[in-house]
C-alpha cells in the first residue's frame, strides 16, 4: 500500500520539473509543517493541514479542526473520495489531483502542483504599475464619453426640441430644451415667451425678421417710407461700410427691429434713444432729401426748426384748411371767432367788473373759460353754454317762469324762433340783445333790456328783432363773424368756429410738468386784442428753459423727449416708459425759476 | 593674432538649459500679454449700446480669437507626437501653449461680458476656466514635482523597485514556513498587500491605512527573522508609495485636462451652433 506523489513544478524559464516520490503506508498527511507527507511551503496551509486515509474503496479525507478544503470544488471540513473515480483535493494555492486507481491496485498516484494564478505580478510592465493607466479609464475613452454627452445634451436635445415644436402646438408653460441655448433673459415685456424661442427664431439660422415682431405688434407704426429712409442715411464710413459687409455675409439685413429693441439683454430698461441716433439723418436732411419739409434738427437748443403748429389758414367753404404757421408773435389763425383775450383779463376793464359782480373773483383769468382734459396733458375745447354763457347770455324773454334762450350754434333756429315769438306778439322785440344787457345766470333779461323792449313796443317787427340780433350791437355779432344775407333776405349766416384739436401733431406737449409755470410765461393772452392771435409760443420761449442732450439749460431734452421714432398720437416712446417706470410724475418735474 | 587664437564655443540652444516657460526670454508670456491688454483696452474703450457681451462686433472678434485659439491648443496633442527643433520647436510650441492659454482666461472672460447663466454658453467658459486651471496645475507640479519623483526611488530603476518588493515576498514566504497557521495568515495578508492594487485616492494621498506589513509587524513580535523582513517590506513599499504619489500628483491632471478639452471642443460646438440656429 503506498501513494506515488508526482509534484510538478515549473522553473524561471517555465519549463516543467517533475520529482516522484511514493509514500508508503495508507495514510498521507499534508501540511506546511516538515514532518508531513505532503510538505506544501504555502502560508495559506496549516503546519498540519489535512490527512487522507484509505479504508476500503474510498480515500476519507479529513481536515485539522477549524480548517477547510476544497474537495472537488467543495469546501469541507472532511470528506471522501471513491478510489474508482479519483478527485481533486485543493489546499490553499496547492492542488492535489487524486487519479482513478482500480481496487485491487496496491499504489494510488497523486499529482500535486501550485496553482499560480494572481501571482505574475513581475511579469507585468512596471513602468505602467506605476503610471495612473491602471486606475482611471483611459483619457481617450473620457474625451469620447463627455464629448457625447456635451453633445447630447447640448446640441442633439435642444435641435430635437425645435424641431418637434414645428408638429404640435404647445403650451410653453414649462421649461424646453432649447432655453439653454438662451443669450440672456428676455425683457420684462417679453418674458411671457421665455419658453418659446420659435416665436421670434422661426427659420433655423436666419436671424429674427420683423415679420415675426409684427405677429404680436400689428398696429406699431414705421418711421418713414423706407426708401426715403434708406436715402436720408448717412454716408457710411469705412468701417460702417465694412460692418455693413459682414453683417451680409452673416445674413443679418440692417434696418431690423431688433437693430434698436435688443433681446436677451436680461429685464433691462431700454434706454432713451440718444440723441445722435436722430441726429445722423435730420441733422442734415435737406442734403440727402432736398424735397423734404422737415427742417433739419440735430439739436434742440442748436438746430431745431421753429415750432410750426398746424392752424387753420383759411376756409374752404364749411371746411377749415389747415397750415403750417411759423408760431411766436405775429401769428395769425383763421377760427372764426371774435374774441379779446385782454378785454377779458384785464384786471380792470368790463370783464373783471362783471367778474367782481358776479363773485366769479377779483377779474377773469385762463382757468375761467379753459378747463383741462381729465389726462391733463392738453385743455378741453372751449364750450359756449359751459364757458361763456354765464357771462354771455342768450335770453331775450320771460315767459311766465320760463326763460326763453335763443339756440346757440344754430342761426335758422334762432331766426325762426324770433320770427316765432314776435309774430304772435303786439310788442316789439328788444332793439338789441346787447353785451351790456349781461344777467346774472338764472336771471331773466335785466331790466334795462326789459325797458328798452317795452320801449320798443312800436317797433316794426319781427324781420326788426333777426336784424338786431345778427347786427352790430347784437348778440351773435358780438363773437362772430355774421355773414349778411342778400338785400331783402333774413337768411342771416354765422361764419363756422373751428379750432385743431392739436395743434402740435408730430411733437410731445404736456401741460402738466409745465405747471409751475404761468400761462402767461408762454401764452401771450394778456396782449392779445384779436381771437386770431395764435398764442403758441415760439422755440425762442421754449429754449428759456430746454436746451439739446448736453446742455446748460435746466432741462436737458433729447429729441425723443418730444418725438417718437414710431409716429404715434400720444406722449412720446421715452415720456411712456418714464411714467411706467415711475421715473416721471405727471405733476410738475422741477419748479424752473418763473419766467424764464 | 586673432586667426590664431582659440575660437570661443558658441553656447547655442541646448548648452544651457531654458525651460518651456522661459523659451526665448518670455517671448510668448509677452504676446499673451499684449493680446489680453489689447482685450482690456478694447473692452474699457469700445462704445457699446446697453452692455458687453459676446454679440456686439466685439464681442465677436473676442469670440473667434478664442475658438481659434482653442482649436490651436488642442493641436499640441498632435503636435506634441514630433519633437523638432528651430523655430517651431516643440519647446516654443508648448510655451505658446501654456501662454496664451492662460491669455484665453481674460479673453473669453471678456467675451462673457460678465454674464453667466445655466446655459450651454456659460458651459463652455467654465469648461474652458476647468482646462486651463488643470493646466496650471500641471505646470506646477511639472516645475516642483520632478527632483523629487528622482529622489523618491533612491538609486533604483522602477523595475528594480518591484524586483526587490517580489524578492522580500519570497524571503517572507521563507521565512514564515514554521509559524501556526494564525501567525501565518497574517504573514499571507502581508504578502497579499499590493500598492499597485490602490485606486486613486490612496496614491494621490499616498497613505496606506491599516496596512498588512504593519499589522504583522505588531503581532508578530516574538517572530524576529519574519519581522525583520516584514520591516524591510514596510520600507520597500513606503518607498513605492511615494513614488507613486509623485507619479499620480505629475499625471492626474492631464486626466482633467484632455477629456475636458474635449468636452470643451463638444461645448464650443453647442454654443457656436446655437447662436448660428437662433442667429
């Protein structure tokens, strides 16, 4: 009875070295230790690691308390083997390869080797163990991965996002890819599109067109017409030649909408446009477009044009015509009315006494007959039954309690009504229906005219009475222009009343921040004899006090504190975002010492 | 006289050592110079409506400068493969390099405009300020690190180092054959303690906590022969670990630097592209 061991080793060349040597016996002890059977130098085996004994047709296998083996592939703390079919015995890095051995076989061969995996630790580069290689993925194989995902994430997501808004209509209430692409929040004012990007870059790589501005601001007004525009541009320089160049090449056409309202500025106020920007055509307009009417501006307080208000020149039958008037002394209007402003704020004459009578206050002044428009910014029409019937009235009878009042505005009515009442009467009518016949509101006819209508009482008629009234001396000739009617006719005829409604149509006027002021600092009234003095002031007055951009004046003003780029009815652009802005107040800005 | 006399040695270019940062006194840090001054100057004296940023014609030039500069730099990695002398050395190139990448650091800046937001635009600064701090670490470590990489071997090659840990793990393995099987298990984790087998962090830090040799050495204290080579095996690896936390500290940044270079490069694509889509 003996085990044949057959131990193969491999030398530093790699070549097999086999020993054989038998055991006798029917026991084989394995261990580190010398005195066993099987001596394997393995720190990973006990001193005394394992015994295999023969009984019968098996090998048992059994192992130091505490220890383990692994038997063909098992881990065990003992075990068998059939002789017939052999096994694998392993202990630590060494295998022990039990092979078949028939029953009556008096040897029972074993083959012992190392098994010598993890261990070619030296056959490894050292340089690369000691390089970071190793222990991080390759540099290449990161720049390929966070290059895919920059592109991922940044290019592929947002050119997915455009695209799928072009097949459905979304709510952009929530964030889309594309945003990060964003230059910048959008202004306030546009912010409602923050999520919506296509709403303004409709086309991929075509810059924002006008058309898309105009999608939302359909009523917004252009300047000009554009080939007038194009021709009053300044001559380019070289550089602005060469800019012009390069915004072609890139596809961006000058004259856009965003060319001033820039996006992606974040909620940034948009500036007043500078002065500089209307100066580079209007400066010298006439140069480029000698066929304007627009004199050339660059500069309030330097080279602006006289205010020249749109007044009524002259009359085309019922039809006022309007025309540009140089405005200062001297002006003249055509309103048809006939009124003295310094009758009427004379401290001293008729009027104020009749003021004084009727507790209207010491004399008249503006505020009497001419009453702001709620908004402030303009005055309200001068109405005659409101403004000047208290003082002007139009009763020529009393009947019973019932004061009978010709129709104002109305001369057919008035003549009508007169041929009415005396007609049916004996008594004559009042031989005038004179200014210095005036009531008291409320009054019937004073008393001198109630005698002189008695007085009158023989007087021939009705035709008397319409000839009176339309006559000098009369009612309606008083204020307005009566137009005689042919030999043997009444058709008495009023010459019509106009007044502009502005007067100043393509500038920005506003009462209120004028306020600290005087009318009379501006409105020459208290000189004024005739109702056809048109009281608009000149530059000269409003450069007491406004000068250009720079300037020494006490109000700087740009041109767009007057003027806006997009022609519109009210205040201008700047004055609009002022207000909202809470920058303006609509009360006077800054009290300018009086008079200036 | 003068034929006769001995001719002075011309020290050319390799006599005396110059380094990349100062290849031909500077003369790339003064062109980084000039270009970042010219940004400043532009940037404080150029009229623009509103602010700024990268979409005025400024803003512009300053972009394109960039990109192409970008673009440029990355070609050190191919360029970096052929080593040539004279004027377009490798040395110049690579002074141009780290120089006016650190000019970029102002020129992109500028570019900005000083906006930054969560959006691909401010990405690709960020990747780039990422590019160009890896990088100056690089040059720091590259102008301090390398005498002590040399001192950190002793007077040994690298494969002699892990010759010399495979040597000492043999004459352990010897010398622990008569210990008990407990006293052996910790000999085998002291074998088993491999400092090539640490990741990153511990090379970067060069600490081995709880190191195998060490424990063994303290239980193991009746066992002198073993212990006496578990000392020298401490020593062997506290030598390795040093040298390869000198070798991580030169080597990590340049796995910041070209993947963020390229992810920079990805970056610039988006941002480019994206002004183009939504010009």
């Amino acid at each position: 009875m003996a085990f044949l061991l057959r131990t193969v080793t491999a030398s530093a060349e790699g070549r097999e070295i086999v020993r054989t040597r038998r055991v006798e016996g029917d026991r084989l002890t394995i261990g580190r230790g010398p005195e066993c059977d099987v001596h394997l130098t393995d720190l990973a085996v006990a001193l005394r690691h394992a015994e295999v004994a023969r009984s019968g047709d098996r090998l048992a296998v059994s192992v130091e308390a505490g220890l383990t083996v692994a038997l063909d592939g098992r881990q065990v703390s003992s075990g068998s083997l059939a002789l017939a079919t052999g096994g694998d015995l392993r202990i630590g890095a060494h295998l022990l390869r039990f092979l078949p051995t028939p029953p009556d076989s008096g040897e029972i061969a074993v083959g012992i080797e190392r098994v010598t995996e993890g261990e070619a630790k030296l056959g490894r580069r050292a340089d690369r163990l000691f390089s970071l290689a190793p222990v991080l993925p390759g540099k290449r194989a990161m720049a390929w991965l966070l290059a895919l995902l920059v592109v991922a994430l940044c290019i592929a997501w947002p050119v997915k996002t455009f695209y799928d808004r072009q097949h459905r209509a979304e709510r952009f209430a929530r964030f889309q890819a594309d945003e990060i692409w964003s230059a910048g929040h959008l202004s306030a004012a546009h912010a409602a599109l923050q999520h919506n990007c296509s709403a303004c870059h409709v086309k991929p790589f075509e810059s924002v067109r006008d058309a898309a501005c105009a999608a939302c601001h359909r009523d917004i007004h252009g300047h000009a017409d554009p080939f007038r525009l194009a021709r009053a541009q300044p001559d380019l320089t070289a550089w602005g030649r060469f800019q012009l160049r390069v915004k072609q090449a890139f596809n961006l056409p000058p004259g856009r909408c965003i060319d001033c309202h820039t996006e992606h500025q974040g909620p940034q106020k948009m500036a007043p446009t500078p002065q500089r920007f209307c100066a580079d055509c209007h400066g010298s307009l006439h140069a480029k477009l000698p066929d304007t009417r627009i004199g050339d501006a660059g500069d309030f307080g330097r080279l602006h044009p006289d205010l020249r208000p749109a007044a009524i020149v002259g009359w085309n039958g019922e039809r006022a015509v309007l025309g540009r008037l140089a405005a200062g002394p001297g002006a003249r209007e055509d309103n048809g009315l006939k009124f003295p402003h310094a009758l009427h704020l004379s401290a001293t004459g008729g009027a104020a006494q009749m003021a004084r009578r009727l507790g209207i206050g010491r004399s008249l002044d503006c505020a009497s007959c001419h009453r702001p428009e709620p908004e402030g910014a303009r005055y309200q029409l001068v109405v005659m039954e409101r403004d000047c019937a208290s003082c002007h009235s139009l009763a020529f009878a009393r009947s019973g309690g019932t004061v009978r009042t010709l129709r104002h505005g109305d001369p057919a009515q008035v003549i009508a009504d007169l041929r009415d009442y005396y007609g049916f009467r004996t008594a004559s009518p009042p031989s005038s229906l004179a200014p210095a016949a005036r009531r008291l509101p409320g009054e019937a006819p004073a008393v001198s005219t109630r005698i002189r209508f008695e007085a009158g009482a023989h007087a021939p008629g009705p035709e008397a009475a319409i000839r009176a009234v339309f006559s000098r001396g009369g009612a309606c000739y008083d204020c307005h222009q009566v137009e005689a009617p042919p030999a043997g006719s009444l058709a008495y005829r009023i010459h019509p009343v106009a007044f502009p409604e502005r007067y100043v149509r393509h500038g920005w006027f506003d009462h209120r921040p004028h306020a600290a002021q005087s009318c009379g600092s501006c409105h020459q009234a208290a000189r004024s004899n005739a109702a056809s003095d048109l009281l608009i002031p000149g530059i000269v007055t409003c450069r007491g006090c406004h000068g250009g951009e720079r300037t020494s004046k006490p109000v700087a003003s740009p041109c767009a504190m007057c003027h806006s780029y997009h022609a519109r009815p009210g205040a201008p652009a700047m004055v609009v975002r002022q207000r909202l802005r809470g920058e303006r107040r609509a009360e006077p800005a800054a009290v300018v010492g009086e008079g200036q | 006289m003068s034929a006769r006399s001995i001719p002075r040695t011309t020290l050319g270019e390799g006599a005396s050592h110059e380094g990349f940062l100062r290849h031909k006194s500077f003369r790339w840090a003064k062109v980084a110079i000039l270009l970042c001054a010219g940004a400043i100057a532009g940037y404080a004296l150029i009229d623009v409506p509103g602010r700024h940023y990268g979409g005025t014609p400024f803003g512009y030039v300053l972009g394109t400068v960039s990109v192409l500069l970008i673009l440029w730099l990355t070609m050190l990695g191919v360029r970096k493969r052929a080593m040539t002398r004279g004027r377009w050395s490798l040395k110049g190139w690579t002074s141009a390099h780290v120089w006016l990448g650190l000019s970029l650091v102002v020129l992109a800046t500028l570019h900005t405009g000083f906006r930054f937001a969560p959006d691909v635009h401010t990405l690709a600064w960020a990747l780039m300020l990422l590019v160009i701090l890896s990088g100056v670490y690089g040059i720091a470590v590259y102008a301090a690190l390398p005498p002590a990489l040399g001192d950190s071997r002793g007077e040994l090659t690298r494969p002699q180092m892990v010759d010399a840990l495979a040597k000492l793990d043999a004459q352990l393995e010897a010398a622990a054959q008569p210990l008990s099987h407990g006293q052996a298990a910790l000999v085998r984790r002291a074998l088993a303690e491999d400092p090539f087998a640490a990741g990153l962090v511990r090379r970067l830090s060069g600490s081995a906590p709880r190191s195998p040799t060490r424990r063994a050495i303290d239980r193991l204290q009746g066992e002198t022969a073993v212990v006496a080579v578990l000392e020298r095996k401490a020593a062997a690896l506290a030598q390795v670990r040093r040298h390869l936390r000198i070798r991580a500290l030169l080597e990590v940044w340049l796995y910041v630097h070209v993947p963020l270079t390229f992810a920079l490069l990805a970056a610039l694509a988006a941002h480019i592209l994206s002004v183009f889509f939504y010009w």
